[in-house]
C-alpha cells in the first residue's frame, strides 16, 4: 500500500441466487384410439332380414320379393334357401283361406302370387302337396264365376255391382282380358245413363169430384 493512501477494500459482487429447478412439462395423455367400426352387413342379409319381418307380419308375397333381391346379391344365400319354401307354401294356403271366408280378392292375389314364385329358382314345387295346374284351375274358376255373376248383374241393370265384380277380377289379373273388354263397356254405357235427362215425372190424376 502506498503511504497517504486510503485503503480500499474490495468487495466481491453478491452471487446471484440460484435459480429453483423447473419441474417438466407434464406429459400429454394418449390420443384415444378411433372406435371400430362395426362390420358392414352384407345387403343380401338386409333384405333376407326384412323378408323374415315381412314374413312374420304375415306378408308372404313380399317376403318371398325380398327373398328374391337377397338371392340376386348373394345366390345360394342359406337363408333363402330355408325360408323360400315355408313361405311359398303359406301364401297359398292363405289364399285357400281367404276364398273359404269369401274374400274373392284376396285369393285371387295369393293364388296369383303364387304361381309367380312357382317358376323362381329358389322353389322346389317338386314337395309341394299342389302343384302349378292346379292353382291355375282355382284362379281360373274364380275368374269364372266372379264373370258370371257380373254379367248376371249387368243384365239387370245393375251396371255399378257388374263394374265392381270385373274390378276385382282386373285387381289379381290385370291381363284378363274379357274382364277389360266388359268394364270398359259397363263404363261407357254407365257415363252415358248419367248424360240423360231424368224422366219425367207424372202427376197423379185428380180425385173426381163427389155429386
């Protein structure tokens, strides 16, 4: 040290505090694994799963249409082919049913809805307790009779009951045509009858006076 010199002591600069320890970000959980999907139904199995409702709601002959798309998008479906014969068989016999309870219509519609599936693929008619002839005949007889009966009326003047008798024939065969050619006829006589002027009515003669 220099005499006349004040001393001056050096201080060291305070240490900075030490910084406290940041903990790590906080790991992101997982991204959750899509869901899987579930595996697509076959359309062959949609429609064979709506014939079997339509069958058991009692609607054979759309069954046996829905059976028919099945085997178009899936031939020798396993399904069909256990289901195509019961529900055969029971549309006809139902059309039996309805012809006993006189609801003409109706078994025209299932007799001829039968012979529509008789001829498909699926069918085995071979183990049938009838065969294609024979419900011919029954839907030819109905034709017959319901004719008859329409004609049987038209010569009576009743010309509506004979139109609604060929109606119901043309609502299970619409290619009969005898059935056409006679609604057609009944139709245009019946159009002409309302043209008419109604007939006259006659006043009743006057009480001849007492004496």
């Amino acid at each position: 040290m220099l005499p006349g010199c004040a001393s001056v002591s050096r201080t060291s600069p305070p240490t900075p505090p030490e910084k406290a320890p940041t903990a790590p970000p906080a790991a992101k959980p997982p991204a959750a694994a899509p869901a899987a999907k579930p595996p697509e139904i076959p359309v062959s199995d949609k429609l064979f799963a709506e014939g079997m409702t339509a069958l058991q709601e009692g609607g054979h002959e759309r069954a046996l249409e829905l059976f028919s798309a099945a085997l178009k998008e899936k031939p020798g479906h396993a399904g069909v082919a256990g289901e195509f014969d019961g529900a055969l068989l029971a549309l006809k016999k139902n059309g039996d049913a309805a012809y006993a309870q006189g609801k003409l219509e109706d078994a025209g519609k299932r007799w001829m809805g039968t012979l529509r599936f008789l001829t498909h693929p699926a069918a085995n008619p071979r183990g049938y307790p009838f065969t294609r002839t024979e419900v011919q005949a029954k839907v030819d007889r109905l034709s017959a009779s319901l004719m008859e009966k329409a004609l049987l009326q038209y010569r009576k003047g009743n010309i509506k009951a004979a139109i609604a008798d060929w109606k119901t024939i043309l609502v299970y065969d619409p290619s009969n045509e005898e059935a056409v050619k006679s609604l057609n006829t009944a139709t245009t006589q019946l159009e002409q009858l309302k043209k008419l002027p109604p007939a006259p009515t006659t006043a009743p003669s006057p009480a001849p006076a007492a004496k």
